[in-house]
C-alpha cells in the first residue's frame, strides 16, 4: 500500500517543491507513494480542513525548509505543530530537506537528521538533478520499509488523570520550544525557561512513565522534560542519554543535564558509583569539545559532582574495609 506523502512548503518554492516531485516520480509510478499538497485542493474547500486532515492521515511529511518556510506562521507554526505531535508518538515520518540557506539549526528541526546529509542546501549544489536524486534516494530508503506505528502506552496506565499529565507536559515542552525560538537571549529569557523547567519538574512523579518516550523524541523540549524526571528519579540506565544531552543540545537543556549527573551522586544506588563516575567524567571531555564551546557553570558542577562522587567512593571503601 502506498505511503502517503504530504509536502510541507512556502509557495516562494513551488518551483523547487515540482522538480523534487518529477524526481520522486518513480517511486509514484511503483505504487510506493501518493504525494498531496495544497495545490490539491478543490475549489470551494475550505483548505484548513483539508489540510489538517492531510496532515493527520499521512504517513510521511517532507518539510522543504527555506527563510521563506521558517518566516511562515501557517508551515513552521501550524503545520509543523501537528507534524511534531504526530512524530512524537512516532506516528509518521518527518523529512526535512534543505532548500536554500536558512537558520535551521536555530530551529526545532536541529534535532532530526536534514537531507542532503551534509546540510548542504540543494540551491547551492554546483547541480541541482544531482541535489533532488539524493534526496529522492532518501525518501526512496524510507518509503521501501514498512509505514510507521504509533506507540502506544500499556492500557493500564491510560487513564484519564494519566493522559492530563502527559498532555501537559507536552504543553510545556512546547512552550519552552517557543521561548527558545523566539526571545533573544537575556535574562528575561532564561528565567521563563527556568520557570518550565520547574514545572515540567514537579509532574517528574507522575510523568515517570513517559521517560523512555520523551528520551527517544527529536524534541528538545520533550528531551528537556526527561531530564527534569531524571533530576528526581537517578536512574543508571539513563547516564549514557544525560551524556549525550551534555555534548549535543542547546547550553539551557545541557545545564540542567550536568545538574541532573550532580544530582545522582547523592542519590544513586551505590552499585552504580562506577557507570555515574563513568559518565561524569565523559560528560567533562564532550563539554571540552562541544560546538558550544567552554562553559564555566557547566564544568564547575561536573567537577564538583566528580568530587563528591570520589568522597563518597572512598567512604565507602572505608565502610567496606571496616566490615571485611
């Protein structure tokens, strides 16, 4: 059966967006897709409907990013808003592909992986044909494995006081999403994701069960409420996620994983001392060598987590010794 394909785009690219389509063409010929787009629709339909009910029903959307697309209140606000909901529950699949040179690493598309693989956008490839038949080989890898499942949490723990909290803390992963894109940086702006934060914090108990999931998201939002549960819960498995969070996202959502590492020095169990010292010290060498560059904050508490952790790992040899 085919994937339903809906593309996500400015009208400034319409040129782009049907030289991407005749490129694409062999993949509809095979039956593999059915492409959609609002140049589709009917006259006298009301195009929001048909839209959403698009962009509900797809099962792959190819956002063709540009200034023009980022600038759109319709692409990057609404469509794209539906578009990461339904990625979330890994419902779709979302392909980003470059166009023309824009600020996407400022955007929420920095967490998913842009074609071309080299972020090279295709207006600037010295030829355009070799540009669309990469990324048409790309949709092709997509489109030849099976459609994407939504996930689904056990029935038991569906309930309607559970879908409340899941719901909200969605709403405050996109909120923190819309006061990172669109507040310059200062004070006023760390204190209203500060002010998330907490929270996204205080649902960290109830929240508990959505970890996994929120781990596995290209949200950084959603990456952003894991770790205010792993604040509260320290649990071993997730050291390698903080880790990663540590030398790969955004210095607000980094700070707050640094802390969550400092934060388990005091309450892991004691049999995880190795894998958290472990951690701690590979966080230190991906800050040194992260994009972001040297932070001061960041490297202060995962030196004096590294501290305390020794103390505490030398109490317990003391401890241990004591008894032997």
């Amino acid at each position: 059966m085919a994937w339903q394909l809906f593309y996500s785009y400015s009208h400034v690219d319409e040129g782009l967006r049907n030289q991407l389509a005749k490129y694409l063409a062999p993949l509809r010929q095979k039956g593999l897709i059915a492409e959609w787009h609002d140049r589709s629709i009917e006259a006298g339909s009301d195009w929001s409907v048909e839209i959403s009910d698009k962009l509900s029903t797809s099962d792959i959307i190819v956002a063709l990013l540009s200034p023009d697309f980022l600038a759109s209140e319709y692409c990057f606000g609404i469509e794209m808003e539906q578009a990461f909901a339904r990625l979330k529950k890994r419902e779709v699949k979302l392909v980003p592909v470059l166009l023309r040179p824009c600020m996407w690493e400022e955007s929420r598309f920095s967490a998913i992986q842009i074609i071309p693989r080299d972020s090279k956008p295709i207006a600037s490839w010295q030829s355009i044909d070799e540009a669309m038949k990469t990324v048409a080989m790309e949709i092709r890898d997509i489109v030849s494995e099976a459609k994407p499942l939504p996930f689904q949490l056990p029935t038991e723990i569906e309930s309607v006081s559970f879908k409340l909290v899941r719901e909200q803390l969605h709403s405050y992963a996109r909120l923190y999403e819309r006061i990172r894109q669109r507040l310059r940086p200062s004070d006023l702006r760390t204190k209203r994701m500060e002010d998330v934060f907490e929270k996204m914090r205080a649902l960290a108990v109830a929240s508990y069960p959505l970890l996994e999931d929120l781990k596995r998201s290209p949200s950084p939002g959603d990456r952003l409420a894991a770790v205010s549960i792993l604040q509260v819960f320290a649990d071993e498995r997730s050291l390698p996620f903080l880790v990663d969070i540590i030398g790969s996202q955004k210095p607000f959502v980094g700070y707050h994983a640094v802390k969550a590492l400092r934060i388990a020095v005091g309450s892991i169990d004691t049999s995880s001392y190795s894998q958290l010292l472990a951690a701690i010290q590979t966080a230190q060498l991906r800050l040194e060598t992260a994009a972001a560059g040297f932070d001061c904050d960041r490297q202060t508490i995962l030196r004096l987590a590294e501290q305390e952790l020794n103390a505490a790992l030398v109490a317990q040899s003391e401890e241990t010794a004591r008894y032997d």
